[in-house]
C-alpha cells in the first residue's frame, strides 16, 4: 500500500482520528508521514511573514521609475486591464514623491523614507518578478495567503504547520499577530480550511491579553483543571469512537490539551519586561509611531525561538489611492524601524539562517491616478501585474534584486512567475515540496499552488 492509499484509509476509518492526534504530537516524531521534510538540507525552519495588508506601492519603496518624473501628469491610456472599483475616468501618470538612492554594498534601491531598513539591506533578496490575478482586496489577500481567490482554502502557515508541526507542543505551530482591525476577509485569511482545525492560525490580541482566559479563573487550580480534562477527554473519547469520521471532536480536545499548556507559557512569552532597555529601544517600543508594530514583530522573535513554526504580522493599510507621500509615508514610517530590528535582531542570535523572513502585500500598484476632489491626487491604483516583495534569511539570496518591471512599472518583465510559484518556492525554502504535500478532500488531493508551480531558483542562495 503506497502512500496515499494509506492516507486516503485513514480518512475513512478510526485512523482519522489516529492520524489527528499524531499531527498535535512532538513535531519531530519522524514516524509520521508528513512529519519529515522532503529537503532535509533546507536551512529555513521556521517563518516569519509580515503582510503589508493593502498593497504597497513598489513605485515608490523599492523599484524606482525615472521615466515617471516625464510623464509626470500626463495622460495615461489603460486598455485590456482588470480595474478596481477605485478605476474610473481619465487616467494620469503619477511620479513618486519619494527619493530613490543605491544603500549597501549591494547597490539596493529604496527610497530614503526608510532609514532603518537601508542599514540591513544587504539581508535582503527583492524581487520584482512577481504577478497576481486578483485586483481587489478580499480576493488578492485569500490568494495571497491560501491559494484560492474564493477562500476556504488552508493558509500557508497551516500547511507549514501540516507539513513541519511546531518545535514546541505547548504552542501552536502557527500564530498570527493581526492589527486591532482585521484585514479584508478576516480570520479565513489564516484558516486550515479543508485541513484539520488544529492547523489554524491562532491569532493573538494586539491589546490586552493576547489570548482570553488564558490565566485559570481566580480560585481554579492547575490540579483542577487537570482533572476536569481528564473528565472531558473520557466523555469525548467514548462519543468519538461512536463517531469515528467526525474529526472536528477529535481537534477540539487537541485544542483543549494545547490551551491547557499555553497556560504555563504565553504568559512570560508575551511579557517584554525581560527584555533589555536596549532591545526596546531597537524595535521602537514606546514610541508612539513604532511602538503597536514594533511589540508585534519583537513578538515575532520571541515565539520563533521558542519554536513556533510559522508566524504572520499584519500592517494595515497601504491602500493609498490618494496623497501617496503622507498615506506611504506614514506607514513605512511605522514599520521600518521594527523590521529592521527584527531582522538585526534574528542575525545577532544566529536564528536569521533558519528563520525566512517574507515582506508583501496582495497586489502592487499603478504609475497613474484619476482626478478626484476637482485635480489629480497623488496616489495609486491596484496592479496585479508588478509588485516588489523581499526575502531575507532562509537560504535566500541575499544582496540580490531579482527580475524587473517595465519602465513605468506597469508590468513585470524579467524573471516573471505567478503567486502559485512563489508558493512553491516558499516551501521548497521551507524544506517542503509542493507536489508531496497533499491531503486528500472532496474526491481528490489537493496542494496550497491548486495545481503546481515551478520553484523560482534566482531567489534561492
């Protein structure tokens, strides 16, 4: 019996319960199917992905266009594209109002809004390659994070987390740090879908406790809540031999057990006290602009090295339709002093080479701009077809720029792949094959890039 054939059984028998509880065990029990990763020498081992939650504009980051400062206001002919809602009337070219330089040893471009960002590009593998196909923003964050425009699919961190499991059982392998406002889409963003729920993304609080109840109620000892679970687990277990297909029952009291151990660890982990004046003051911890950012992405830090496979950081919104140079400005200058101390961060503790550090948004944006408001408004339309995203640690290429727009920034036209590619090479990075992890579900096995991809080997070191 090959292995599908066994996988398939287990779907339709007792098994599928077995095979639940052995995805919550130690991450490193090689006996599982799915726990030994298909490229043993791949360096990365845990993933840290910050999604800039509104596209951000490559224009005016990371991919300078001259020829825009020429064209400045004049008027721009679109035919055969997908528009947004936002696309109406007569288009014009918009330059950027930002300031391009060349920053480290490598040459990088990127404009001079982000000072703390230039000190570490040499970390950095941009690439400019990159199409989606989605032009608003629920569709392109589902594609971006699961593969399907529609949603309902799983999130890449849950098939990490199917594929690798957690390095700590007393944490989920995926965590996700959302802002106080969920992105467009909400928590289907970082679902397990068709998988097992105990490949969800766990999302933590930005404010307060980051998990409720996570402290037992005043009163309630550790012993008690022992027993209690034991209780439970008796009760559930009966009814799920009764009912051997209902995995659901099965995960709830994985996530029952997990809750309970959390209880002895979230708690210190999410504290900063420990933390050095020092370190604060790297990521930007009570400063006002960098301070919510900055806790998140040093939170970033703390659960990787503990062991948590895959974590995702929201920042919300670059969606900058309008007065581009205070909206963009605005945002990098909340996140450029923590992703740069992240990554310093994780390369003074040597977790850079095995940590993957992602940087994108769902889609890039346009060279032009309508007229609103009586004049043209110096911001940006979505573009599926040309977006710049970055990579650092992980066995990346770092110091690389890697394929190229048009001269406008209009297009990709150098080193050009769909999204469903840089899934794959996003796992292949991870040490997983794409076309290897599948899991069986409405009559067929099905993988995050829906029907393959091809591994896109110039970001891979």
């Amino acid at each position: 019996m090959d292995r599908r054939e066994f996988l398939y059984g287990l779907n339709t028998s007792l098994g599928s319960i077995a095979l639940s509880a052995m995805l919550a065990d130690d991450a490193m029990a090689e006996e599982s199917p799915l726990r030994v990763a298909h490229y043993p020498k791949a360096k990365a081992k845990h993933c840290i992905f910050l999604y800039m939650e509104g596209g951000p504009s490559h224009i005016d980051t990371f991919d300078p266009k001259p020829k825009l400062k020429e064209l400045h206001e004049q008027e721009f002919q679109r035919s055969g594209q997908e528009q947004s809602a936002m696309a109406s009337g007569k288009r014009y070219f918009v330059q950027t109002p930002f300031e391009f330089k060349k920053s480290g040893e490598s040459g990088a471009d990127i404009t001079t809004a982000w000072p703390h960002l230039e000190k570490v590009v040499d970390d950095i593998c941009f690439y400019r390659g990159l199409q989606v196909t989605s032009v608003n923003h629920p569709a392109a964050n589902y594609h971006v994070n699961t593969g399907n425009r529609f949603g309902g699919d799983p999130a890449i961190g849950a098939w990490v987390n199917l594929g690798l499991g957690t390095e700590n059982k007393d944490l989920p392998g995926f965590v996700v740090l959302p802002e106080l406002s969920y992105p467009q889409g909400g928590p289907a963003n970082w679902n397990n879908g068709f998988l097992p729920t105990d490949f969800q993304g766990t999302a933590f609080r930005p404010q307060g406790s980051p998990l409720l109840d996570i402290r037992p109620p005043k009163g309630v000892t550790r012993r008690q809540q022992r027993r209690n679970l034991d209780l439970l687990a008796k009760l559930n277990g009966k009814h799920a031999e009764a009912h051997p297909q209902h995995e659901q029952l099965k995960a709830r009291m994985n996530n029952y057990e997990l809750a309970f151990r959390m209880q002895t660890q979230v708690p210190d982990l999410v504290s900063i006290e420990d933390e050095t004046q020092v370190t604060r003051d790297l990521y930007g911890i009570d400063n006002p602009t960098t301070d919510n950012f900055g806790r998140r992405c040093l939170l970033a830090r703390k659960l990787v090295e503990k062991g948590v496979r895959f974590v995702q950081v929201y920042a919300s919104s670059w969606d900058s339709h309008d007065y581009i140079l205070r909206a963009h400005g605005s945002m990098i200058e909340r996140v450029d002093q923590p992703i740069a101390a992240l990554l310093q961060d994780l390369k003074q503790r040597g977790l850079l080479d095995e940590t993957l550090v992602v940087w994108m948004g769902e889609f890039g944006r346009t060279p032009d701009n309508g007229i609103r408001g009586g004049g043209v408004r110096y911001g940006r339309d979505h573009n599926p077809n040309a977006m710049t995203v970055w990579l650092a640690g992980g066995g990346v290429k770092a110091g690389h720029t890697i394929g190229a727009t048009d001269d406008v920034g209009m297009e990709a036209v150098e080193v050009v792949h769909p999204l469903r590619d840089f899934h794959v090479t996003l796992l292949r990075l991870m040490g997983l094959d794409d076309n290897k992890l599948t899991y069986f579900h409405a009559g067929r096995y099905k993988q995050l890039s829906q029907f393959g991809g091809e591994v896109i080997e110039e970001l891979i070191a």
